[in-house]
C-alpha cells in the first residue's frame, strides 16, 4: 500500500468522528467548558458525601456564581469476603452507589441525572489501627472512583435541552 492510501485510511477514523458531531468537551462550547466552576454541589450531610462533594469540586471547582445544582444521595453498603478457620472476617468489599441530578438554577429543570455504582476493598488481617486506616482509605477510594463517574456522565451530557 503506497503511503498516501495510507494516510487516507488514518484519516478516516477522523472524518467519521467529525461527521457524527464530536465536539471536545473543553472545546469552546463543550460541556466541560460549561461546566467549570458553574456547579453547586448540595451541602454534604455525612463523611461519605462530603468526600464526593469535595472530590466533585475538584474537578469542577467551586463556583462563584452557580449556572447548575447537583443533588446527590450516596448508599453504602460493605460486605465479608474471606473468612478464616476461626471465623474472623479477613478482607471487605464497600459498596457505594451516587445517584445524582444535575439542575439548571435559572429554570429548576434537571437537565442530567443517573446513578453510579462501584466498590472497593480492604483487608482486615492487622492491628484495629490498620484495619481502620485501610477502611478509611477505602472510603475516599470509592468516593473518588464515584466522582470520577459522576463528572464523566455529566461531560457526556447534552445541556442544550
């Protein structure tokens, strides 16, 4: 194949794209644009939603004048995994699931909304102190992956509607 059919076939992935309506998302009038710094998140009301508040703020920033509101409801849930002979539970599973709904402000219609779920683990086989601190780390571990999707939703979303 000569190398200008070449370039041609690299080329078309890209044509196709274009044709389909992709559009950054920092683009000028992307989504995550539109986005930044123009998200309040509701006030958290227990040290789950407050991580995923501040790990959405991270990403988003905190707004000086709010264009969209975020609720967000977060469950938890752990689980036993490995049981040893003397029947210690050795290693967890947290469960965590956000269900969010993005609102424009001027108008109160929500213009995005969905649930994220996802889990992390922890081992429980030292000291209380570490198994804590393995908890704990757990915690903002899966509270991070959820922000992590929430925002990807959101910059998938269409805010023209």
């Amino acid at each position: 194949m000569s190398l200008p059919n070449r370039r041609l076939m690299l080329a078309l992935p890209l044509l196709a794209l274009a044709a389909c309506g992709f559009q950054p998302v920092y683009g000028p009038s992307g989504t995550g644009t539109a986005l930044q710094n123009s998200v309040a998140v509701d006030a958290p009301d227990d040290a789950f939603t407050y991580t995923l508040v501040r790990e959405i703020e991270t990403r988003l920033g905190r707004p000086a004048a709010a264009k969209y509101g975020l609720a967000l409801t977060v469950t938890t849930s752990e689980e036993g995994l490995a049981i040893d002979t003397a029947d210690n539970t050795r290693r967890y599973n947290l469960i965590g699931k956000a269900d969010f709904a993005l609102r424009d402000l001027g108008t109160g219609q929500i213009v995005s909304s969905g649930n994220v779920e996802n889990f992390t683990g922890y081992s429980a086989t030292g000291s209380t102190v570490a198994t804590l601190a393995a908890e704990r780390d757990a915690q903002v571990r899966l509270m991070t992956i959820l922000a992590d999707q929430i925002v990807t939703r959101l910059y998938a979303a269409d805010l023209t509607q």
